[in-house]
C-alpha cells in the first residue's frame, strides 16, 4: 500500500498536539497528520489539574501562559463556556523565609506585567473562608488566573482542525518512526504516512520516541499525584484555586460542587509504559492530613478518586520546543515539567509560526530563543526530575 503524504505529522493527541495542528491549519500549512495510538487527551493531559495561572518563575514562561489563557477563553466563548472559568489564584506559606520570597516574587512578576498582589489575613479568609490561616507568614493573589478542563480545551481544538482537514489517525499502536529517503515515515496497523516534517508532542514518551531516531534529549519522566472530593458543602465553581506552599498541597474547583487536589508528585523517573496509574495511599493519607490541618471546612471531604499521571522534566525546567539539532525537519514540543496545559495554546502559536516561516526565520525562532533543543549541543546531562512549580528560578529552588 503506498504511504499518505503529508507536509507535517504531529506525534502525540495531548492538548499541545492539537493545539498546534490547530494553529498550523490557521497559518495554512497542511495537509497535517496527527498520530496517537489512543484518543485526544487520553493521556497526561487528561489527568492534569487544569490551573492556569501566570505566578511563575519565568518571563518567557508567564508569557506564554498569558496567551494560553486568552486562547483558552475564546475557544470556550465559542463552544463551551464551562471549560474555563476565570476564578483567581491564592498562595501562602507560614515559612518566614518563603514569606520573604514570596513578597519579592510580587514585585518581579509585576515588572512582568502580572497582575497580582500581596494580601492580608483577612482578605485571605474572605477568598478562602473553608481553610484557617492563622499561622500563615504571606499571601498572594492573581485575580485573573483561571481553570480550564483540559479535555475539554483539547477535544475543541481537535474538532476545530478536524472540520478544517486535519487528520486524526488514532488507536493502533505506532509500529515505526523513522527517517527514510528524507522523509519522516511512521506506520501503524498497515498504514504509512511520509512528511516532509514531524513534531514530536508525545509527552512522556518522546524520550523513547527521539531517542529510536538518533536524536536523544535530556528528558526525565516522573510520576504526579491528584484526587477529586466531594465537601460536605460544595464548593462553587468560580471558588479561587489555591496552593499552600509549605504543604505542597494545591486545591481547585470541579464540576458539580467538588474539589481536585494534589500534588503527589515523585521526583524520580519512572517508564510511561509500566508506571502505576492509581493513587497511593500515602498521597492520599498526606491530602487528608493537609485538609485536618488546613482546610478544616474539608475535612470531611468524600474521596471520589485519586488517579497518576507522567509528567516530563528537563534539566533546566523549561520545556524543548523547536528544531531537534542535527536532525532534518524534526522538531520537538515536550518536556513541560508537569505544566503542559498552562503552555500549550501560547507555545503551538509560537511553533506553528516557526513551521509557516520555515527555520530560516530568525525572528520565529527568536521567540522560541529561550526553549529550543539544541541549547544543550547533544549533551544529555544526568540530572532528577525537579519541581516545576516554583517560586525562585534556577535548578534548585528552595521555594
């Protein structure tokens, strides 16, 4: 059977891989194929909490969340308004130390345009009146950060490319990904499709994926923690999303009263093909020591369940995105330590106009200057998974 031709294929349905099939066809570049032996969303991003928020540690970082979360709101004007909500987002810490860094955080996010601000006791408890706070050292809050259900945003940007042409070709395990005849081939269940360009967008298994091609990165996949309770009173659904920071411990309102919390995050890396997709019992045993001791009005809470996800981490906790070196038109879009919903809509747009420009484009590249795959020149340095969602930038935040 002679093999499909396409201009670009797209390796991996998660919410990044759609989004930028999404913005390819905006930027007419076609025909595109996205590959995934399961269904959109089906893996991380399914699992993933969903929080959008621009309290980060990075100003490349910050804006593109920024864009995500324009991204996220019209596409859910457009077809479900119940997929985003803007709610806000609270953090504290009843460490002194931390409570320092978080006052100074305040002030560099603002430099990056961030709207956000230190807040007292008592405003706190009035945006968090279920939680107590009376040891609490600082508090911040962003008033614009939101949720998303990230199968949600994923299934419309699918649909959107789908109705555009786009091809979906789903649910038969990837048999080869190869170079051949400069050309990059996969098949799968007896077909074959050859394109001029292939992005790799596998989430945790990308590592596998470039690796089989000769083209190695340094990627780290890890295993995350989350759960969904029912309060006795639910919880409403604009309720602000919070993140106790001495805990470790984040909070977000669900659909129909309930809650998500994590993060049972191991920082150890495990195989996407054998990892444990169940809650432990230790994580869940930590959510409820976290709620007895600070979320006092949950409790209660019933567990409905608690689920694993992989996650992928860099040595430098930015994400690889662009041109994989020294490979011919192989490109990467992974490595997202943990926040691949938070990036997904702003960095497809910034890929998508590197793929309608061509490489030669400095000025696209640029844009991707501070995430591309050859700032480590085929170096695979050995290195932990590390906690993406920091306060303090660098390798090894304390906060």
């Amino acid at each position: 059977m002679p093999p499909d031709r396409a201009e670009v294929l797209v390796l991996g349905a998660g919410i990044a891989g759609c989004a930028l099939a999404y913005h390819l066809l905006e930027r007419n570049v076609g025909p595109v194929v996205v590959y995934d032996p399961r269904t959109p969303a089906a893996g991380a991003t399914g699992r993933a909490a969903g929080i959008v928020t621009e309290q980060l540690w990075d100003p490349w970082d910050v804006e593109v969340s920024r864009a995500s979360k324009i991204e996220y709101a019209q596409l859910a004007r457009r077809r479900d308004e119940t997929a985003f909500t803007e709610n806000g987002f609270a953090r504290w810490t009843r460490n002194p130390e931390a409570a320092e860094v978080l006052a100074r955080t305040v002030d560099r996010l603002r430099s990056w345009g961030v709207r956000v601000e230190s807040i007292d006791l008592d405003q706190l408890s009035r945006r968090v009146p279920w939680a107590r706070f009376d040891d609490v050292r600082g508090a911040v809050w962003s008033p614009e950060d939101a949720v998303v259900t990230p199968s949600a945003i994923t299934e419309i940007y699918a649909e959107s490319a789908r109705s555009r042409g786009v091809e979906f070709w789903m649910g038969t395990p990837l048999d080869s990904f190869r170079n051949e005849g400069g050309a990059w081939t996969a098949s799968s269940g007896g077909r074959t499709v050859r394109a001029r360009r292939a992005v790799v967008a596998a989430g945790a298994w990308s590592k596998e994926l470039l690796r089989r091609v000769g083209c190695p990165l340094p990627l780290a996949p890890y295993r995350t923690q989350a759960a969904v309770l029912r309060p006795t009173a639910d919880c409403p659904p604009d309720a602000p999303s919070v993140h106790d920071i001495d805990l470790d411990v984040y909070v977000r309102p669900e659909s129909n009263g309930r809650i998500m919390a994590g993060d049972g995050t191991e920082l150890v890396e495990v195989d996407p093909e054998t990892f444990r997709p169940g809650g432990d019992e230790t994580f869940v045993t930590h959510l409820a020591e976290s709620f007895d001791t600070r979320f006092p009005g949950w409790a209660d809470a019933e567990l409905i369940r608690a689920w694993a996800g992989v996650c992928t981490s860099t040595p430098d906790r930015k994400p690889m995105v662009g041109p994989v070196p020294p490979a011919e038109g192989l490109y990467a879009l992974t490595g997202f330590n943990g926040f691949g919903v938070m990036r997904a809509g702003g960095i497809a747009q910034r890929l998508a106009a590197v793929l309608a420009a061509g490489e030669g484009s400095s000025s696209e590249l640029d844009r991707l200057a501070s995430v591309l795959p050859g700032r480590f020149r085929g170096r695979l340095p050995p290195f932990e998974p590390r906690p993406g969602f920091t306060l303090e930038g660098g390798e090894n935040p304390r906060f």
